[in-house]
C-alpha cells in the first residue's frame, strides 16, 4: 500500500493499493478552510483510522510514503520528516508537474499527449509529455516565469477577486457580451513553437504581473478605479480567449509533430471547462476528476505504483469507479447528534433505501430544495451527488439559491442528466460522470432546464449512469417517471466560500443557511416551517 500525500495548496492525502484508489481527502474539507495549505493531519488520520477500524493488518500494509512536491523548507520539512518517524517506513518526493501528469494513468488511453498546466510548481508552470505504457516521457516545458496560469490568475486579481480561487468567476464573465463588443488586443503571452514554451512578454509574475496589467489596461483607457460589470467581462473575455488560443496553439504543434491527438489536460488551469470544451472539439479529452494540486497526493502515489510494481502489474489499470473516496456519513453518528438535542429544531424521520427515490422525488417536485450529505465524500472540485444542493432545474430555484447562498448572479449552476437522455438537452454530448466539461445545450429544451444554462447556452453537465452513484440516479429516474424531467439542478453543498461539507455536523451546520430538507445518511431532516 501507497501513502500519498500533498502538503501544500489545497492539501490531501491518498491511499492506494495496486489498481485501486481507496481513499483520497482534501485537508480543507476537515479545517473548513478553502484550499487549505498545510500538512494534512486530518486527512492521514482519517485513513488510518479507517484502516485500523476495519483490518489492523491493512494498516501494518502502508509501506512507502509518496509526496507530491519537491521543494519545502522549515515546519512544512519537519512535519514530513516527524511523520515518516513515527511510521518508520521510506518517503520519496516527486516533482509537482510530474505527480499531475502521472494521472493519464487513469485514462483509458493506450498513447496520449499529457498536458499539465497550472500557475506553478517546483520551477514549471506547464509540461507535455507522451504518455503509454512505457511510462511518461516529457518532451517539453515551461518555467514559472512563462505561466499561462499565473496570467490568469493575474487577470483574476486585477477584476478584484481571489486569485488562485476565484478565476471560475473570470471564466464564466467572459460568456457574457460587453454590448458594442470592443477587443482588447495585448499580447502578454503567447507559445512559441520554436522554443516549445509559453513566453511572458511582462517578464514578471504574482503580485508584479498584476501591477503591469493595470498599467496596460490604464494605456488603453480602461478604467480600473471603478470596475463596472461591461468593463470586468471585457477583461474576463480577453483573458480567455488569450488563454485558448495560446493552449490551443500549443497542443496542435505537439499533435502534429507526433500524431497523437489524445489529450490527457491536469493541473489547475484543466478546471477551465469553457478551454477543456475547446480542446475536445479538436481532440479526444480526458480531464482527471482532481485535476487541482488536491490530486498530487494521487498523482505521487501512481508514480511509486508505476515504478516500484511495474512488472508485476503491468497489465492492471487503476479502477477509478468514481470519486466517493472520503470520509463517510453515518447513521449512528446522525443518531448521536438527535440524541444530543442538536436536531430539536427540525423535523426528523428515518427512511429506508428503497423509499429514498419516492420521497426526495416528491420534494424537488413540489419544487423543494434539498441537500444530499450521505455516503462518502467526493475527491475533487465537484460535488457528484453525496455532497449536493439539488433542486428543478428553473429559473426560479436558480436565483433562490443563489440568494441562499450570497452567491454572485453571474456564476451558472450545473445539472446532473441521466445517460440515456442526454442526446435530449445536450448537443453532441458525452457520458461526463465529473462534470469536466461544457456542452452545448439543445435550443429546444432550453427553457425547460433555463436555471442550469449559461448566457452562452452550454451547461457543465454531469452525465450520470446508475452503476456510478445507483440512489442519486434512482432519485432523478423518479423524476423522469414522474414528471418526464431526468435533469436535476446540482451544485456543491456549503455556504458559498467555503469547502464542501465533510461530516455530519458540517451538514447541519450548512442547512440552516439553505434547503428546505436534508437527507443526512437515512435520517430525513425537515425545517418546520417549510
């Protein structure tokens, strides 16, 4: 068994054996603080508690430590080091880019391209690699001086959010239209075929590339004292297009020089669904489900797999079912909370499995909003059906939530579609359990799900199958049976800002800011006045 762990931005810990991922856990889900940067205790707990609950000897099995990143000094070393004693067993580093290229193991490609992308790590911001069975061979780079994710997460500072968090907000400003469109024309960035790099014209990132920016956009006489909403999409627009078009350039002049046109995209800068709905109109996609530094605990554990075990699993692809890979909601553990008054508020009743689909089902009919916090926890930015806010996919629910949640109106909700109907609402689609892309959505079933679609008419749709999550699908086939609507509204279940909700008390805590109902474990909980 193969311990990974990541302690940095938005830290994890993963468990892996040899053609199974059993447990992964982000840090912050434990600290309900976002993108927790820190060893993560919580995490490596959990895991270990986990395994010496069910098998003692499982735990005595952990017999290598990966972590995923090089470079470390002071108490982020010493926490490493203290942890290794007290387990007794090696440790090796792997390079950050490394550890999110080796998830094209997780693809079903037998040769691909393997792009990672992110604002930086251990002195890259990008790599490209061939990806099969030998192994990964990279072939190109970019340092972190010439970071196409430092650029946007610059833009992001600028329009004055959160960098390294809020650059989905750029994203989604730049669908919207400016009215007597005006382009920015700046080249900032931009690949250079015959270095095989990205190349920064700034010369400078962080906190400088912000300030040269401003001064830029002051040049051209856009005003950044008083940002109005026209002028943050005309921002948010140029940064995206700059974006594409520069990723874009760079893998057709890696396609065309080894004709490979499979696509492995990581890193950061891959939760940019509007760039990964791009790529795929060109290439066959596969986007990791924990593409964030999150997934270089999982990343740094496949490269020991990869290494230590090769011959003797060779022929064995991990089994990646789904990303239910943390911690686990128990009924028992709800029992303790009603037992200890914290639910004498609620209305609260227990309900068997087989019975779940009829009664959430009628709820979100009668246009309820409920929140799901059951099962294991999701590994990833997405929340998949065990940590989820789910409604009818309207315009009214749409703006409730977002009124919920003091959410910004311009940020589109996701839905969840059942796989036998998504040719209905989507166009050209494709079975997408991990909501990793956009598509275009059906003109003729646009209003019908008007809540889950963006001013541009795409939607990032999970695409779900029974054998992936059997209650959530079995929730909304009630729907479909019910009212001939197999498409929930679906977005993450916590007060905008923070993680996603962890455990049973994180669960309760959140509702009482949203929902009308929640489904914690089997324990149904109802606000009285609902």
């Amino acid at each position: 068994m193969i311990l990974g762990i990541h302690d940095g931005h938005n830290s994890s810990a993963s468990l892996i054996t040899d053609n199974i991922i059993k447990y992964s856990l982000s840090e912050e889900r434990f600290t309900r603080k976002k993108n927790q940067r820190s060893f993560p205790n919580n995490s490596i707990e959990y895991i270990l508690n986990e395994l010496n609950n069910n098998d003692k000897k499982e735990k005595e099995n952990i017999n290598i430590i990966a972590v995923g990143g090089l470079f470390r000094r002071g108490k982020r070393l010493k926490y490493l080091k203290t942890f290794q004693k007290k387990m007794n067993i090696p440790m090796l580093y792997f390079n950050h880019h490394l550890c999110h290229a080796s998830l094209y193991n997780l693809s079903d490609f037998k040769e691909c391209l393997v792009i990672t992308m992110d604002g930086g790590g251990d002195g890259l911001s990008s790599t490209v690699s061939i990806g099969n069975k030998k192994g990964l061979e990279i072939i190109a780079q970019s340092d972190t001086l010439d970071s196409l994710g430092d650029f946007y997460a610059s833009i992001t500072e600028v329009l004055g959010f959160k960098p390294m968090e809020d650059e989905g907000k750029v994203m989604s400003l730049s669908s919207y239209e400016c009215g007597g469109e005006v382009d920015i024309d700046i080249k900032v960035i931009d690949y250079d075929s015959n270095i095989k790099s990205f190349k920064n014209y700034l010369g400078v990132i962080g906190h400088e590339s912000t300030k040269a920016l401003r001064n830029i956009f002051h040049l051209c006489n856009i005003n950044l004292n008083s940002v109005d909403f026209r002028t943050k999409v005309l921002i948010s627009k140029y940064a995206q297009k700059t974006l594409e078009n520069t990723v874009l350039k760079m893998i057709e002049d890696f396609s065309n020089e080894t004709g490979i046109d499979k696509i492995v995209f990581s890193g950061g800068v891959a939760q940019n669904v509007l760039l990964n709905k791009k790529i795929g109109e060109n290439y066959d996609l596969y986007v990791p489900p924990f593409m964030g530094d999150e997934g270089l605990s999982v990343g740094s554990a496949l490269l020991i797999r990869e290494r230590s075990n090769k011959n003797k699993i060779k022929n064995k692809k991990i089994n990646l079912k789904n990303t239910y890979l943390g911690y686990e909601i128990l009924n028992k553990n709800v029992e303790t909370l009603i037992e200890n008054n914290l639910l004498k508020n609620y209305k609260v009743n227990f309900i068997e499995d087989k019975d779940i689909p009829e009664v959430i089902g009628n709820y979100l009919i009668n246009n309820g909003i409920v929140c799901l916090c059951r099962g294991k926890m999701e590994f990833g930015p997405r929340a998949l059906g065990n940590r989820s806010i789910i409604a009818l996919p309207n315009k009214e629910n749409k703006e409730r939530i977002n009124k919920y949640l003091k959410r910004d109106s311009f940020m589109p909700f996701a839905p969840t579609i059942l796989y036998e109907y998504m040719e209905d609402y989507l166009i050209s689609p494709k079975y997408n359990p991990f909501m990793t892309t956009l598509f275009d959505v059906n003109k003729n079933n646009i209003e019908i799900i008007r809540g889950v679609v963006h001013v541009d008419n795409t939607t990032r749709a999970q695409i779900l199958k029974r054998e992936f999550n059997n209650l959530y699908y079995d929730i909304i086939n009630y729907l479909y049976d019910s009212i001939d609507l197999p498409v929930v509204l679906n977005t993450s279940f916590n007060i905008h800002g923070e993680p996603i909700v962890c455990n049973e008390l994180d669960g309760i805590k959140s509702f009482k800011f949203v929902g009308d109902v929640l489904l914690l474990g089997n324990w149904l909980i109802e606000k009285i006045n609902y």
